[in-house]
C-alpha cells in the first residue's frame, strides 16, 4: 500500500516522498488511518517500527487542514534525546509546511522554550519534568491542546513520571484525541489507558515483543574483564564499522570510553551525568560519522536514530529483556539491516537465557578466532564500588585540608596587615548593646562603626 492512498495532505506526501519512503511501515498503515478520522489510538510499537511517523502524520494532517496560530499538539516524551529525534523527524516531514515546532526539556535553557510558548508554535514535542516547570509561569498555556501523544508511555512508568503525568493530564483540554504508544503493557500502563482513551483503536496489543525485522543477533561469551578488549578486537579487525555500545552503569560508561580513547579509537559517550550540550555533540559527532564508537548507558536506548547503524554491542547484558529490544532496536531501522552483538560474561547466562524467552529463539553463541581467551589484563577495568568511595573520601578529606590551610594562610597575613586576627573579636568593644560612641574610643567620630569599618584616623596597626 503506497503512502498516497492514506489520504494524506498533499504537502506532506511531498515530503514524504523527498526523504525516500514508497509505502508505510506495518504500525503506520494501521495507525494512520484511525488517527486521521479522530478516533483515539492505543498501539504496541517497538523502537525502531516507524512509530514516529504513526502519530506524527495524521497530527500534521489536522493542523494543516485548520491552521488557527496557537499550541494544539502536545508529544510528553520519556528522554531529552528522544524529544530531540521527534522534533528533528517531524521538521523532515513539515519542511512543505507552514507548521512549526519546539522541543522542551531539561539541561538547557528556558529563554528560547519560554519564546516558544509566547508565540504558540503549533507542537510542542517535551519531556514531563520540564514541561511543568514552564507550566508554573503564566505565559504556559495548554488549553488549546487537540492532540495529545503519549510516546514510549512504559519508559516514563520506569522512569517514575507516571506522578507527573497525571499532573499534566489535569492542565490539558478534556476534549482532546490522544495517541497512546508503548512497547509493553504493563498494569499501570493498562490503568492508564482505561483513564486517558476513549473507544480507541487497538493496535498490536497481542503481538509478541522481539527485536525488528533485519537484526542479526550473535552472542560473544567472555569473560568480564577481556570484554573491552574483545570489543577493541573486533574494531580493529573491521568486523566492527561503526557502533553504539550499551553499558550499565555511568561508571562503566566512563571506562570504557577510556579505554577505546587511549587505543586510538574515536569515540564519545553519553550518559545521565553529562551536560545536554555534551550529549547533543556527542550523538552529532556519531551520526556525521566523526565519531566511530558511541557509549551510553540505557538513557539513550529509546532516543537515538541514526541512519544505517550497522552495530549495537550490548557490552553488559541488560537486566530486563525489553531494555535488550530497545538497545538492538537502534539498528536494522526503517527495514534496514543491522548486527547486534551481546557481550556475556559467565555472571550473566541467567539474564540472556532470560532474553532468549523473551526473543522466542536461542542467540547464536560466536568464538572470536585467535583471540586470547585466557588473557590476564594488566590493569582492573572497573575499580570497585568500595575502592571508588575511599577515593572520594579522600579526596574531599584532601579538599577540606587544603579549605583550612588556605583560610589560616589568609588569616595570618591578615593579622600581619592589620595587627588584629581577621575574625577575632573587635578590641575593646563592650560586650552589651546600645553603648555611647564615648566607649568606642571618643566622641570625636573616631572609632569602630557598627560594620566593623575604623572611621576616619589611622586604624590600629598601622
């Protein structure tokens, strides 16, 4: 079925067309149809299965087919990233348009999101937190909002902002279509729904979660402290182009990123404790092609679209099968293909057999020829937890240290200026209050001011 008999507005099968697409994704073809006649939409989509398109087409449609100048499409998003991929693929499909649009979220400035609001761009793609911080100031307004999407709705249950989203829920417009997409249904997920949909379209509610067509899964059993390496291995051997590495922790993040540094290999990472501007250039640098290897920890899973990504490595085994989806779900988009390696210690069988279930198929188990299995690394690749607190220990033990030699330094050198200590008491200045100038030395305006200043004269010591 080709985009042109879904009965889209002319200017957006323009754009359609310009960035390649001949016919719609499954999720598309089913979406679209009910979206554009009003109805409410409750789908099942995984990354990587154009649900981005899904909602975002009929929404455009609407707008264009009643322009009215103010907010009337609201997109609540789990992660900055994933804000910033909405924005940026809605922009592709609206560049035929008059439609604008603006991303809100944390890490960045209010000036040009407070802007946004005050002159009522037509969709407002945000995260929940943000979003009600600009919704305490007067100029936010939602109560024109006539669509609203709730994307990767599971994610935000994970992330705690199910309280929040409840409190943006009771600021919008009760009159609204709402688009309801998640790649599971969990029982508060379900709650959810009953409260927000009214006789939605069902879309793929029985489907079983499994990575998206054109991902070939491998699983590289190795031991915890050789998996670096092994991953520098298959970059060096090219068996490895490009890829974006999934981690556990920041810490881990961190020292992989390292690692792959000090071997000559470019990369970047991304993770909670970077700065937005620090993660909007490392996603950029990746997908120019600048940056070969981008690390990140589960916080970009979900919020990260590069074209023709051929590698995801799973450098740690996540410890829920639907993270595993949406990590391998970077690659193999839009019908493209892609590879995903899974690095599994010995600590981790539990977890991908757990997978395995979720997957419906044993991962194929891959043996690196001429690698050392056996190899003893001559440095720890993560320092222990208990390690890494005694350090920081001492170093805020080192950094109060140096506080006080600094303040004593300052004192002594005042106390030689001044011939007084620097925060010792006022000499000769009764202890009670309301005392005469008299007792301050004279009556001749001479004396200590109630701030401590000498007033008029030479002050002591000099």
């Amino acid at each position: 079925m080709p985009f042109g008999s879904l009965k889209l507005h002319p200017t957006l099968l323009t754009g359609i067309k310009e960035l390649g697409f001949a016919r719609p994704t499954p999720i598309q073809a089913d979406a679209i149809p009910p979206a554009m006649g009003g109805r409410d939409v409750l789908a099942c989509a995984m990354t990587g299965s154009g649900k981005t398109a899904a909602f975002l087409l009929p929404i455009l449609h609407h707008l264009l087919a009643r322009p009215r100048g103010t907010t009337r499409a609201l997109i609540i998003t789990p992660t900055r990233e994933l804000a910033a991929q909405i924005l940026e693929e809605l922009n592709a499909l609206a560049t035929h348009t008059p439609i604008t649009a603006a991303a809100i979220f944390g890490g960045v400035g209010m000036g040009p999101q407070e802007h946004a609001f005050r002159t009522g761009v037509d969709v407002i793609v945000a995260t929940p937190g943000r979003l009600l911080d600009h919704l305490r100031r007067p100029y936010a307004k939602l109560n024109h909002i006539e669509h609203l999407v709730l994307d990767e709705a599971d994610r935000m249950l994970d992330m705690g902002f199910l309280p929040d989203i409840r409190r943006l829920l009771k600021l919008l417009p009760t009159k609204r279509q709402t688009l309801f997409f998640s790649a599971t249904m969990p029982p508060p997920i379900q709650g959810l729904t009953r409260e927000l949909l009214k006789d939605p379209a069902m879309i793929n509610l029985a489907r079983k979660a499994a990575p998206a067509v054109g991902i070939s899964q491998a699983v590289y059993p190795v031991r915890q402290d050789l998996k670096a390496l092994l991953l520098v291995t298959l970059l060096e051997r090219d068996l490895i182009r490009d890829a974006l590495v999934f981690t556990r922790t920041k810490h881990r993040t961190n020292r992989l990123w390292e690692f792959l540094t000090k071997r000559g290999v470019n990369a970047a990472r991304i993770h909670g404790n970077r700065s937005q501007g620090q993660r909007t250039e490392a996603l950029a640098g990746f997908k120019a092609g600048k940056i070969r290897v981008l690390v990140a920890t589960d916080i970009a899973a979900r919020g990260i679209d590069v074209e023709a990504l051929g590698h995801v490595v799973n450098f740690d085994v996540p410890l829920v099968a639907e993270d595993y989806i949406h990590r391998v779900g970077r690659t193999g988009r839009a019908e493209l293909t892609g590879e995903a390696f899974t690095f599994v210690s010995p600590e981790e069988e539990r977890e991908i057999r757990t997978i395995e279930r979720a997957v419906g198929k044993a991962l194929p188990r891959v043996t690196l020829p001429d690698f050392d299995y056996a190899a003893r690394p001559a440095a720890k690749f993560e320092v222990p937890i208990a390690e890494r607190m005694a350090k920081m220990r001492a170093q805020k033990a080192d950094d109060r240290a140096r506080s006080k030699a600094k303040e004593q330094r300052r004192a002594a050198h005042n106390t030689a200026q001044t011939g007084r200590p620097a925060q010792g008491p006022l000499p000769d200045r009764p202890a009670a209050t309301g005392s005469s100038p008299a007792q301050f030395g004279g009556g001749g305006g001479k004396g200590w001011s109630g701030k401590n200043r000498w007033r008029g004269g030479n002050r002591p010591g000099r």
